[in-house]
C-alpha cells in the first residue's frame, strides 16, 4: 500500500471535522424555524433529508439546504420529523401552535466505524448528549423512524389510517422520501402509497425573508468575493488563461474561509463574453477583448453572486464603453425604482404593461430604448435572461419571480448584453438586501462599479 493510501483515511477525517466549523444562527434561531414551519403544515407531519454523504468518490460533502435551514446539522443520513398540532389544538385564525403540542426528531443513522475512518466520527444516539449536540428536543436511531411515523399516521383509528394520514409533507425529489413513504404505505397496510404533500412552496417562502444573522453570513460572503474581484481585476491581461483567473479566485475565497465557491465560476473572454453559462473557462484572453467574470463563494453556507466586466487590455474601447454604461444604467434605473412591499424581480415574461411591478421590466425598457445593435435596431432583445434571483443557502434560494420584496430579501440584480455578433457581451451583478426601513442596500457596492473605476482596480488602484 502507497504510503498515501495510509495518509488518505486521516486526512478526509480532518476534513470531515473542520467542514462543521461553521458559523450557525443560534439554536433558538433554528428552533424557531421549525416551529413557523409547523404553523404551515394544517396539523400534519413534516419529513426532511439529509443528503446523503458521496463515498464512491469521496467529493466533499454539502448538506441539503433545506435541511441545513431547519436544523445546522452538517453530518449526512438523517431525517427530520416535524409534528404540529391537529387542527383542533391550534389558532384556526393565526394557525399558530401551542407550544406544548409541537414535536420535533431528529433521526440519525448508526455509526460506521470502518467508514469513519475515511469519513471523521459521527454522532449516533448512543451518545449520551446526542440531542443537546443537535440542538433539538429529541433524537433517535434512523432504523425507528418507519415505525415512528407508523405512529404518527395510525392515530386512534386505524381503519381511517389516521388524522394525520393525508397530512404527510415532504419534498418529492428526494428518493428517501418515496421508499420511506412506499414502507409506512406498507406498514399501514394500505395497497397504495400515502399521498405525499409538498412541504418545499412553504419552506421556500420562509427562507425567502433572512433574519440579522443570516444577513451577516450572506454579507462575509459578498464581502470575501468582492476581494477575489479585486485580485481577479488586477491579474487580467492579454495571453492568460481564463483558467488562471478561476483558480486564482478559488485560491483567494478559500483563504478567506469560504467553503466553497457558490457554483461554477464563470471567466467567459472575447466570444465566450456573450455564452451566459459558459463555465470551460478554458480560452486565452486576447487584447481587445471584453471578460465577464460571473463568481461567488459560500461562507457558512450562505452564497453570494457578483458579476463584472473587464477590458483585457485594461482599457474599453469606445463601443464597449457604450454598451457597459448601458447595462450599468439599466442595473441603477432597476434599483431606483424598487419600493419595498411593492417591487417584484419578476421575468422575461412580464416585460410589458405600465402597472407591472416588475423590475425585470424598468431594466428591459432602459436596454430598449438606449444604444442600437450594428444593423440600428435597439438593444432589448439582446437582454437575454431575467433580471434577477433570490440569494441565500443557496444561490437561487427561495421563492421567485412573482414574489413581492420586503424588508429581509436578498436577490441580485443583474441586467446583461450580449452581442456575438459583435463577440461583445456585459453583465454587471450585485447582490442587494432590503433591510429594516426598506431601503435597498448593495451588499457588493464596495467593488470597482463604473468603467473608470474598473479600468483603475485593473491598475490595482
């Protein structure tokens, strides 16, 4: 055996142990969460996953934000079990539930100590303070929680499969919770599977409002990519990889803390500037090009999203200039006509009509009606996306869309142009939140913003 083989167990134990090193709202904090949950859930049973740890190739693991929301917990294998109050227990106005009805599990697998020795030790209820190490009111062995729901569903009369048959809430998409419920179907000795609620419209709706600690985490995010931005204009010139640009800012967030990046980073040179997704970021930059570098990290699972543009060669030529001030116009008109408790992100769909709450829509129509393409026709169609999305465990986090923005949101706004005719393509990106007055605040405003401040950060002014 390699010498590194012997290595490799002791070395992913160590990852194992610093990955939960984590800046976590409080307990209180998350024990509430699953409190306003069950308020939602009309007296029934909410079931949430963990995901599941990768052995095959040993990728490091990232819990299930969802999950991770309700509970902090970090280790893969375990379930959730939310028990709210019949409907008969609760406020039928405020569905809000006395807190002496509400019930919370959490179930955890047994421990394996062979994989544990590639893994790190787990925590398994053997241990003794296994429910206060959790931060929730009960824990038990993932091998009862079939039987446990068997409970929850039987109620007092069999026959009728329970009150709480029908009120089963879970996320679909996840294959744990079809075999669980294809097993309790079984155990209730029913022919056909229990109709499963989706629990994730409610979840996504509370996560979208982000309480003061959730804001700092997501602002040490913005604040930790604003810096890789810096480094990454500085670095920028002519006959180097866009490759080089990527890992150097993976290099500069993961020295700052930051787990992970918050998904694929984009460095998209020259004709690739105008490929909204291109993630190869395998080209040589050559002078004359434009650069759109579209990167972000997770810090304590929270992400952010931040979007520059950047002339190779440190300098904007005349057209790109143009078309950079254009999107930078239609990025500050969007963010000048939000009204907390009014405004929507909205979508390419929604681009019409003078009552449309949509910022989508004040960005589309500033593109529209500034600047002309080469063959004189405007410049709207070449807005190729939505203006926005919500930000937070994960980077489109929450709900979407139609959703109205009020004090706690977090979304970005981030108009773009794309002209591969022109091999030009510009988007610029901030994350913003709605803080407590509903006022609109730039959680990146600290990176270089117009053309004359980009081009002196590329100086490393």
């Amino acid at each position: 055996m390699h010498r590194s083989s012997l290595l490799l167990p002791a070395l992913l134990g160590l990852l194992s142990l610093t990955a939960s090193a984590l800046e976590k709202p409080s307990a209180d904090e998350l024990h509430a969460r699953r409190v306003a949950l069950a308020s939602k859930l009309n007296g029934g049973v909410a079931v949430l996953f963990a995901a599941e740890e990768p052995l095959l190739d040993f990728t490091p693991f990232r819990q299930d934000s969802s999950f991770y929301y309700l509970t902090g917990w970090t280790e893969p294998g375990a379930a959730l079990v939310i028990e709210a109050a019949l409907p008969e227990g609760g406020d039928a106005v405020t569905g809000v539930q006395p807190a002496e009805s509400y019930r919370e599990v959490l179930f955890l697998p047994t421990r394996n100590l062979r994989m544990e020795g590639y893994t790190g030790r787990k925590l398994d209820t053997a241990d003794p303070n296994a429910a206060k190490t959790a931060g929730v009111d009960e824990v038990r062995p993932m091998s009862q929680l079939v039987a446990e729901l068997d409970r929850l569903t039987h109620g007092d009369v069999r026959h009728n499969y329970g009150r709480r048959a029908g009120l089963i809430y879970g996320d679909h998409t996840v294959p744990q919770m079809s075999a669980t419920m294809t097993l309790l179907s079984q155990s209730l000795g029913m022919g056909t599977s229990l109709p499963l609620h989706d629990v994730m419209p409610a979840l996504m709706l509370e996560r979208q409002t982000k309480s003061p600690a959730e804001l700092a985490l997501l602002q040490k995010a913005a604040d930790a990519s604003v810096a890789a931005h810096r480094d990454a204009m500085k670095n920028i010139k002519p006959n180097l990889g866009e490759n080089v640009i990527e890992g150097q800012f993976y290099a500069k967030v993961r020295a700052q803390g930051c787990e992970r990046t918050s998904y694929a980073s984009i460095v998209g040179s020259g004709p690739f500037s105008t490929q909204l997704h291109y993630s190869d970021d395998s080209r040589v930059m050559r002078k004359g090009d434009l650069v759109v570098i579209d990167a972000g990290c997770e810090y304590s699972m929270y992400a952010a999203d931040i979007t520059r543009t950047m002339p190779v060669d440190g300098h904007f030529t005349a057209r790109q200039r143009e078309i950079y001030n254009i999107v930078l116009g239609a990025q500050r008109a969007a963010a000048a006509a939000f009204v907390s408790g009014k405004s929507t992100l909205g979508s390419m769909a929604q681009r019409t009509g003078p009552d449309n709450p949509s910022l989508d829509r004040v960005a589309f129509e500033y593109i529209n009606t500034h600047g002309k393409d080469l063959h004189g026709e405007p410049l709207g169609k070449y807005f190729l996306h939505g203006l926005g999305h919500s930000v937070g465990i994960d980077v489109h986090d929450g709900a979407q869309g139609s959703y109205v923005m009020q004090p706690g949101s977090v979304f970005t706004i981030e108009p773009g142009i794309y002209l591969p005719e022109e091999n030009l393509g510009v988007r610029i990106e901030d994350t913003f939140y709605v803080d407590a007055s509903g006022k609109l605040v730039n959680m990146s405003a600290d990176l270089a913003h117009t053309p004359e401040e980009v081009e002196a950060g590329m100086r490393g002014k």
